[in-house]
C-alpha cells in the first residue's frame, strides 16, 4: 500500500495495512468505525480486513477497530493540531497530502444552529484520490467548437467518475492540447475535490493557466472569480441548488464557458429537477457527458449535444 496512505494511520492499523496485498489503483476507500471490523473498498466492493492482512467477506473475520485507534489516527491526520483545521473539521472532512479526502464523524459541536467542529471522533472514511491523467483525451475534442470551448455538462451516478474526468478536462483545457491552445480556467472547489488544496497548494495537477477557489460556496466562487480572475471556462462540481443555478448563468452570461457536473443517469432526469432542470430547458449547454459503468466508473461515455442527440460514444 502506497506510503502517502499509510501515515494517516497509528502504528497498529498501520501495521495491519502495510500486510495487505491490494492493487493501489483499485483501492477507493478505508473506513475505520469504533467497535466495527475496518473495512477497505476495493474495485467497488467492499471487503473485511484480517489480522494478517488478507481479505474476507465475512464480517467475523475482520479486525475490529478501537476507539483509541479512531483517535490516535485522528491525531496523525490533524498533525496533532486540531485547531489548525478547525474549519475543515466542521465541514466534516480534512483534505490530507496526496489529495486523500478524510470524512469525519462524531459528536458534532452546534453553535448559532451551525456545526462548528467535532468532538469524539469515532468514525473516519479515508476516500483515497486517483488521479487519471490522459483519461480526458478522447473526450476533450467533442468539448470545441470553431476553437470555442463549449460549456458542458457531465452526468453519472455516485461514484461514476465525473470528477475523475473533469479533473483531466480541467488539465487538458488549461495547458491546451492538439485542439487548441490553453485557455484560463477557474476552478470553483467547494468541496475541495477537483484540486484537493493542501494548505492552499493543489495536490491534483489541473493545468499551468488554472487557477483555484478552495471551500467557498459555488455560487458566492462563480461570482469572486468573474470578477477577479478573468476565466475563459469557469469549472464547478455537482451544480444543483438554486443559487447554482443563477451563478452558472450570470457566467454564461459573461461569455464563459462553464464545465459542471450533476449527479444523474441520464439528460432527461436531469430535466426534470426543478434547479438544475432549467438550465438544460434553456439549452445553457452544448455538449453532454453521460458516464455508466460498474466495475470501472466512466468506462462507457456517451456525448451529446444540445438536443440530446448523440455525437459519439466510447
């Protein structure tokens, strides 16, 4: 198992994952709960760990995680500084070198009917970042139009690997490819997904002219970047609310192209929602990406245009 990941634990998980045999790429998630055997998510299925490090379907079987191990191992992702990441921590998630995300769950602190940090960690979701460069290649020609950058809309279940190929779209836009030259991209990471910033510096590779608004709100980032950072393309992930939906269009309506996902399966469901539903009504974008596929996510990729009809598919 990969180093970057096996210094976010204390020494005894450490010591039980550095036994197990498993592929990197296909590793997604460990999942640590007190009281419960760890569980690791591999290729899409989830398995229990043993003491000697192999894998069993049989919950019996796995290692039962402690809550002072959950602690210890908090300690090691907070570098034993938990106010230093207080607001990541009240969000409910810390963002760790290698651009591993950590979920994080608890006695939640409320104050002024907000959360505003995490006493009494029991559970931690370590979601391991996969960085797929080049998997936007086959895609990233259908996205131009007379060398202008289309908006478009990428679609796929949970899980389906819309962020995984709007990460490459993003890299292949902003240092440009065999299409055209790079164009300016702003990135808009609520979430802190796309770029996954460790203390301001993105740990993903999203291009030399892309510039990067970490953990603000996606409507409140459409508009600081417009107004600050001149994009040519302004890339956001999982548009929905309403307030999404007015900033995608005050950008549209400055001449950007917009590079989005949403949670769907397929252009009409997406019609259907009440936020999101209008912008596709009002034919914002051009291009569609819909993604499908179970045992690889985004394995099979239809494009469509504005209408709905499909261009091509992979």
């Amino acid at each position: 198992m990969r180093q970057d990941i096996l210094t976010l634990f204390c020494g005894e998980i450490r010591s039980i994952l550095e036994k197990a045999e498993i592929d990197d790429k296909q590793l997604q998630e460990i999942r640590l709960r007190a009281s419960r055997p760890l569980i690791l998510k591999v290729a899409n299925e989830e398995w229990f760990l043993k003491s000697d490090g192999s894998l069993s379907s049989e919950e019996r079987e796995g290692v039962c995680v402690t809550a002072g191990q959950i602690r210890d191992s908090f300690a090691v992702i907070s570098r034993h500084s938990y106010y230093a990441f207080a607001d990541e921590i009240s969000r409910g998630y810390l963002t760790v070198p290698g651009g591993h995300r950590v979920g994080i769950c608890g006695k939640a602190i409320r104050e002024d009917e907000e959360c505003r940090g995490m006493r009494y960690v029991s559970f931690l979701n370590v979601r391991v970042a996969h960085e797929v460069r080049g998997c936007g290649e086959r895609v990233v020609g259908n996205l131009y139009e007379n060398r202008r950058v289309l908006s478009t809309l990428i679609i796929s279940p949970p899980g389906g690997g819309k962020t995984t190929l709007m990460r490459d779209l993003i890299r292949l836009l902003s240092d440009g490819n065999s299409y055209r030259e790079g164009v300016n991209v702003s990135v808009v990471d609520e979430r802190s997904e796309l770029a996954a910033c460790y203390h301001g510096i993105p740990q993903h590779d999203l291009g030399c002219r892309s510039d990067v608004l970490d953990g603000c709100g996606k409507s409140e980032g459409i508009r600081m970047m417009i107004r600050s950072m001149g994009p040519q393309v302004i890339a956001v992930d999982e548009i929905g609310g309403v307030d999404d939906v007015q900033a995608v269009e005050d950008a549209a309506c400055c001449g950007c192209a917009v590079l989005a996902t949403a949670h769907g399966e397929s252009i009409d469901e997406i019609r259907r929602k009440s936020g999101l539903g209008k912008l596709v009504r009002e034919g914002l974008f051009d291009r569609y990406l819909i993604l499908s596929g179970t045992k690889h996510p985004g394995e099979r990729i239809r494009c469509l245009d504005r209408e709905g009809r499909e261009l091509c598919r992979w």
